[in-house]
C-alpha cells in the first residue's frame, strides 16, 4: 500500500510526539532489573544518576529519530524494514529510561525536541548517500553508544542495581544492532565524520545531564 505525502508527514509527526512525550510510548519488554531492591541513594546520588539517565534517554530519543529518518530516504525495502525494526526495539529502552527517572523524582530533558529534529535530519541525509553509507552510520552510532553505556555503568553507585540492570540490557541491544548494521553491508565511516559524531554525542551528554 503506497502512502501520500501527507499520509507519510502524519506518521512522521505522530512518531516524533510518541517519543518526546513522556509516558506515550510502551515497551514490548518489563524493564531489567524490577526485581532487584532499590537503593537508598542521597540526594546527591539520585541527582547524578538521574543525569545519567536523562543522557541515555536522550541518546534513545536521538536514536528513534536516526532510525526514522534513515527509513524515510533508504533505498532498499529491506533497508528500509530493518530501520523501521530497530527503531521499534529502541522504543524499550526510551521507556525503561523514562521509567527509571520518575522513580528518581526526575524527568527527561527538555531538550528533547531539538535533538529528535537534529537527529531526524542527519538521518535522512545519511539515507540519502546510500544504504551502505546509512547501514555504517548506525554501526558507527551504536559502537559510540557502547563505549558511552560502558562509561556510565562504571559511574553508577555500586548499590543501584536497577539503573544497572537496565543499562546492561540497553548495552546487549544496542551491540547487537551495530552488529546487525555492519553485516548488513554497512561501511567505514571516514574519521572526520566519526570525529564529528563523537563531538555531537559529547555536546548532548554535557546538555542532558543538566536540562
């Protein structure tokens, strides 16, 4: 069934709205970790992992709109379907993510429209060069998410298993997915792009963490 335009800028419109609306999105999957007791953090702590958090929740907003706007301009159908399904399976951790700064007393940033339509159009440009160039690009992106994942896990107070668990699910999911891209056909991004994509992340981690 072919969409119009019009058609195609409404689903846009609602995936955009369903990922920076707090509590609109639902995850297939219970969050890790619900099982474990909570940790009776300071305020100090709670508010440095709350940071933490609203940066991973920020990441995955910037994620769904990577995903989408590389599905809007990929070449191939099955391109276009494994960004659609990856975008899906990063709609658990925006949830897991949300979920686990309300029970801090927190709340995501407020930031978050403006890196969703960054991240949107660098998707869409992405898609653009070409599936493998986009396919890299995702492989790039989730290797870079990784590496932040791994930092965060060491920074996370000893006793929040919660936060903990969540970020150790979000780290499998997310290698997967860059493993996925790269077996797929995705290239090498030359180093200047990968230089300017980790200079992007750091400007919204240092944003997330405090807005």
């Amino acid at each position: 069934m072919r969409h119009s335009f019009v058609d195609r800028l409404l689903t846009g419109l609602d995936e955009a709205l369903r990922t920076c609306v707090p509590g609109a999105s639902q995850a297939q999957r219970e969050a890790p970790g619900r099982e474990r007791p909570d940790a009776e953090l300071d305020d100090a702590q709670a508010r440095h992992v709350a940071g933490l958090m609203r940066i991973n929740h920020t990441g995955e907003v910037c994620a769904q709109a990577l995903y989408r706007g590389q599905a809007a301009t990929a070449r191939l159908g099955e391109v276009r379907a494994a960004m659609e399904e990856a975008a899906a399976e990063e709609v658990d951790h925006l949830v897991w993510c949300e979920q686990r700064l309300e029970a801090l007393g927190s709340r995501p940033s407020a930031l978050n429209p403006l890196w969703y339509g960054m991240s949107f159009g660098l998707g869409a440009l992405a898609g653009v060069a070409g599936d493998r160039w986009s396919l890299g690009f995702v492989a790039e992106t989730e290797r870079q998410v990784c590496e932040h994942l791994e930092d965060h896990l060491r920074k996370l107070p000893e006793d929040d298993q919660r936060s903990r668990a969540i970020l150790e699910q979000m780290l499998i999911d997310e290698g997967k997915h860059g493993a996925a891209a790269k077996q797929a056909g995705g290239t090498d991004l030359p180093n200047p792009v990968r230089s300017a994509m980790g200079a992007m992340a750091e400007v919204m981690k240092k944003a997330a963490y405090r807005v």
